[in-house]
C-alpha cells in the first residue's frame, strides 16, 4: 500500500541537525508531494507514530539512542519560489530561507543570514533585531497552507495565527507560504545587526531574550558562563546564550549544561530563561 514511499529507517539523526548531535529517528521521508504526506499521514496513524516534520534542524536538539517518530522533510514541489503578480511570493516552506533572500534582493536583505527553512522560520516566528524592535519573517507572511494531522489542507491566513517572540500556535505541517515583502518595507536593504559565526556546531541560540532590554546571552555571561565546558559541549565565548559541540558532545552533555544555566541565572538573577531550542527525545 506504500510501496511508492520512500520511507527510510533507522535514520542518524545528527546529520539532520546543525548541533550534530542525536541518536536514530524511527522512520524518515523526504517528502515531494501532497500525496505523498498524505501517505505519510496514514501509514503514521497505521504504526501509531508521531508524524514530526523537520526543515533544516537548526532549532532542535535531538535526544540519543532511538526517537521513535516519524521525521518527514519537505522536498520536491515544496522547493519552488513563485512570484504572483508584483508583490506576492509563494514559497514552499521546504525552501531554505538563504536562497529567498538571494532571488528576492534587497526586500528581504534584514533575514540574511538566518540559517533553516522557511516552515521553520514560520513555525518558531523567527526574526532579527534591528535597534529597538523585532523583526520577524511572519511580518512579511499574508498567508499559508498547511496539511493537518487527518490529512487535509487549510489556507490560514496571517491575522488569524497567534504569534510572539519565538513563538506561533501552528499545528500540522506548514506546506506553502505566501509572503509580501512591501509589509516590511521599512526595513528594505538592511542588514541584521549581528548574526554570529561559530566554527563549531550549534543550534543558535539557545534562550529566548527575556525582553528587548534584558537579553539571555547578558544574563548568561553575567553569570560567569563564557566558556563554561561540560564534556564535549561549551558555552561559547563570543555569544553567552549559544551552546557548542566542541569535541563530540552528547545530548546529556549539552542538557546539563542548559539545566545549569537555568539554575544558576534563576538564583543569581531571578530571570526565568524560558528555552528557545526545541528538545526532542
Ligand atoms: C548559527 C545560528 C544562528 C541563528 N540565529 C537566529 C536568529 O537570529 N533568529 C532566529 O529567530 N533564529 C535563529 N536561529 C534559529 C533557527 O535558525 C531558526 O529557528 C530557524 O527558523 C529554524 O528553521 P529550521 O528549518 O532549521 O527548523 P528546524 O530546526 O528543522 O525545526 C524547528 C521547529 O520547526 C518545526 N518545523 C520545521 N519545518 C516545519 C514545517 N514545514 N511545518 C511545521 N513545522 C515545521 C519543527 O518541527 C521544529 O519544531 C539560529 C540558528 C543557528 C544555528
């Protein structure tokens, strides 16, 4: 019944995440079409497994030994960028947002830089800071598409998702996006203030700001965090609120890690650092 599948096993899932960290996903699928997720959804339902999609990992720490979902990536129809008439884009989300910001020139220009996809980016509303405010892709968003976890496709317009810092209450798996970059006109030709460059594997940032004055990494560095290493991972010394596998971490290794710093800043600071990175396991 889905012998036209792809599904692989048994997938290493460190070579799915830029933390390069993780143990083995249960089942894997590059997806290429509606079709084919729908497929997906099923023989999910059939094995009673999570079906979990995954743009470029570098938002996730994955857990070891075996993680028993099902990792399905967008491929294929879901790579396409398509200007409708003079301001609207289709992007499929499997499309990673490096390559949007480099057809669509300097509309765009304040993401470059911002590693993952854009299912990604709208999933976990990501953004840049530029002086005072944030600026996330979802402020460009009109609208998407989505698969839910029965199988059917919902247009969901932007007005009608809930979305914060880091945060929107999508569910199911976000196939196209329609974006409008006049929405973000203000910040046309600008570039990001700071995106940081790390010879080692990480996952960007691992704490959510507490606020635009108060951001994670002052917290962390005021705490004496900066180059704090626990086995293979280490706190950075350039950026306090990224982790990094230095030397072959494992996820214990950069979990403790995360827990100390929340210990420690709570009791020196009283911030509560809520987690920015998705942790599966
Ligand atoms: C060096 C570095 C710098 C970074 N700097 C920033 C920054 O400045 N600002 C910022 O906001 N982020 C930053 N990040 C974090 C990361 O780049 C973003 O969160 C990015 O949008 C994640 O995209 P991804 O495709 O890698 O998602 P993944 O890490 O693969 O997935 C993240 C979450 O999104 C979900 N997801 C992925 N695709 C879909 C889909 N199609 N439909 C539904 N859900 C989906 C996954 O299930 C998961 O829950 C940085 C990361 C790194 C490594």
């Amino acid at each position: 019944m889905f012998k036209r599948l792809l599904i692989k096993e048994n997938v290493p899932l460190r070579n799915m995440c830029s933390f390069r960290i993780g143990g083995i996903g249960r089942f894997f699928l590059p997806a290429s079409s509606v079709d084919e997720l729908k497929q997906a959804l099923e023989f999910a339902r059939d094995w009673d497994i999570r079906l979990m999609p995954i743009g470029r990992g570098t938002n996730i720490l994955f857990g070891e030994g075996m993680l028993n979902y099902f990792f399905v990536k967008l491929s294929g129809e879901f790579l396409k960028i398509e200007r409708i008439g003079t301001d609207l884009i289709k992007i499929g989300a499997g499309v990673d947002l490096s390559k949007l910001v480099s057809v669509t020139g300097e509309s765009l220009s304040v993401f470059r830089g911002l590693p993952g996809t854009v299912g990604g980016a709208v999933k976990g509303n990501a953004g840049v800071r530029i002086g005072n405010t944030y600026v996330s892709f979802m402020d460009a968003v009109e609208k998407i598409v989505i698969i839910d976890e029965i199988g059917e496709i919902r247009e969901l317009s932007s007005d009608n998702i809930e979305k914060g810092y880091r945060f929107t209450n999508i569910e199911g798996i976000i196939l196209y996006v329609w974006i409008r970059p006049d929405l973000i006109s203000n910040f046309r030709g600008i570039m990001p203030q700071r995106i940081v460059v790390e010879p080692y594997p990480n996952a960007g940032s691992i704490f959510k700001n507490p606020s635009i004055e108060v951001s994670a990494g002052y917290l962390i560095d005021l705490c004496g965090f900066k180059g704090r290493r626990l086995g293979g991972a280490m706190v950075s010394r350039i950026h306090a609120n990224f982790i990094l596998n230095v030397d072959d971490a494992s996820f214990e290794d950069v979990h403790s890690l995360i827990k100390e710093i929340e210990e420690v800043v709570f009791e020196r600071t009283g911030y509560k650092l809520e987690r920015e990175i998705r942790i599966m396991r």
